[in-house]
C-alpha cells in the first residue's frame, strides 16, 4: 500500500482485490456516471485527456466533485503497439488528478476499435445540487465553452489541411474540466445546470427547458461559435449526428425568420466534452461571470429562460 492514496483503504495494490474500499467525506451526497468515447483527435495522450474531461463533466454539471475514477477501455492489442494505451491512460490519469480525484482501477477489454472513459463517483451536498429541471423564467443562460467541436472533429478524421490547428483547438477546449462551474453552482446556490454533449447545444438546451416547464430563448447572434467550425461548416462538414440532432429538434424549436440556416444547424453541432450551460438568476449573473472568466472559461449569455406558452415550444432561437 505504499505510496497510495489514504483516501483507499483496501484495493489492487494493497492484495489485487477486485473491488477498492474509499473513505467517503461525512456529510456528503454520492453522485455516478460513466461516459467513454472513441478517439477524436490522433495524439493518444490528448484524446486519453479529452475523454476523461468528458466523463468528469457529468458530476461537474450536477456541481459535484469528483472524489474517484476507473478507467473503461477498449483497444486493439493484437494491432496496436501498447505504448498507444499507456499513453491513453497516462492522458486521462492527468485529468483525474487535476480534478483531484484517485484512480482505483478499471477494466479494459480486446476490441478492433478504441474506446475510452471513465466511471467517475463523486460527492456533493445535499442543498448545492442542480439539475435539468431547475430553470426558472428570467433566468439568465451561461455557456461556458465555444460550439463547433463535433465539426472540427470531423475535420480532423478526414485529415484535411489544418488538421493539426482544430486538434490545438479541440485539445485547448474538450480536455478543460468544467470544474469553475460547479463551484459556481455550489457557491451561487444554483438550481439548474446541464453539460453540452451529443444532442447539441439546442438539443441540451430544449431539454433543460421542457424538463423545467419554461421556454429557453436561445439568441443565435451571442453563441461562441468556433470560427473554423463556421467555415468547414460552409464547406459542407457537417457531421451526420449533428444532422440527425437538427432533423430530430427542429421540428419542437420555433426559429425566428431571416436567421442564416447554417448557425442554427450549428446550434445542434454535436459536441465532445462541450461546456456547462448555467441557469443563473439575473441578480447573480455578474458574480457568475467573474468567477468564470476569473478562472479562464467563458461567460456568455446565450438567452434566457421565458414562461412557456400553452403549447407552445419549449426552444425558440431569435
């Protein structure tokens, strides 16, 4: 048991236990997940960060905090050098013990394709918790990453020129921890927060709002869109999830006219390891923003949540 972790009272090191014994903090909540992914960049030890991020940011969207992690993956060992997954698993290693959780194991399995996550555990108070269900009309809407990232990743896998700049941008954005927003929820007493995966920033969004019972009012002009997201988009990049995200939410979105169609496609832009969407009350926005900002993320308001109609939508994008 040298060296390891006094937060693990029995584990793998200690006898080669199947199952590890942690000290859980008195007082406290147990939050679980467990997300894994297939490789959107080619550096292994950037994607290794990128899905760990992504596998932490379900206990930071609900303001919890990370307390373990075991690694879930998949790799071609019989065609593959195993340098690759050490390198994979030293990547995410990094971003559990940036979020200063421990490692306590895993399972990894032989498969023709790579797939990597974690099953995270984490803690969190019973009065500081939010969720989807939480938005209240007039709250302000704070996004806390830039959109785009399933369209640079795609850029990437087609290996076309500048490749290596969208993997700079991809590896800058999904591999930060969305640990500033949950301690804005903690500290700001948040009620309503969601992280922006795969439905997309308006598929994530529409269902925040229908869950809450108010209208989310997405104003297309503030979302932080990647540049270069906006011009492969023009080229015709769009990924087919994304494709499927918009076919599958537009028809439950009410679009104002004159909006460029391109934008609002990107809106449902599926992401990787995307940013926390924040409903925060109008009197706590500005302390919101600081915080965020103070610590590197982004701060836009994106819209706010309205009172919902009689059957009316539960998305509009003005």
């Amino acid at each position: 048991m040298t060296g390891q972790d006094e937060r693990i009272l029995s584990g793998p090191r200690g006898g080669n236990e199947d199952a590890v014994v942690v000290r859980f903090p008195a007082g406290k909540h147990l939050v679980q997940t467990v997300d894994f992914l297939t490789p959107v960049v080619d550096d292994p030890f950037a994607f290794g960060q990128i899905a760990a991020a992504n596998s932490l940011s379900d206990v930071y969207a609900v303001g919890g905090e990370p307390l373990t992690a075991m690694n879930v993956c998949c790799f071609p060992a019989r065609a593959m050098a195993p340098e690759i997954l050490g390198a994979i698993l030293k990547g995410g290693l990094s971003k559990i013990h940036e979020a200063g959780a421990v490692l306590c194991g895993g399972h990894s399995v032989e498969d023709p394709e790579i797939k990597y996550g974690l099953s995270v555990s984490g803690v969190i108070d019973h009065d500081k918790i939010a969720t989807n269900r939480g938005l209240r009309p007039g709250d302000a809407l704070l996004l806390t990453k830039p959109i785009g990232t399933g369209v640079l990743a795609t850029a990437v896998k087609a290996g076309r020129p500048d490749a290596e700049k969208y993997e700079e941008l991809l590896l800058a954005w999904c591999a930060r921890l969305n640990a500033t927003g949950a301690r804005v929820i903690r500290e700001l007493g948040l009620s309503a927060a969601t992280d922006v995966t795969g439905f997309g920033l308006g598929g994530h969004l529409l269902e925040m709002a229908q869950s809450s019972g108010v209208c989310a009012r997405l104003t297309l002009g503030s979302v932080p869109f990647f540049p270069e997201a906006v011009e492969l988009a023009n080229m015709g990049l769009l990924p087919g999830g994304s494709i499927c995200n918009r076919n599958h939410y537009l028809p439950r979105t009410r679009v104002a006219k004159g909006l460029e169609e391109l934008l609002v496609a990107l809106a449902f832009d599926a992401q990787t390891s995307g940013g926390l969407i924040l409903g925060v009350p109008q009197e706590k926005l500005a302390q919101a923003q600081a915080m965020l900002t103070e610590a590197g993320d982004l701060a836009v308001c994106i819209g706010h949540a309205a009172q919902a109609e009689p059957g009316g939508p539960s998305l509009e994008i003005v």
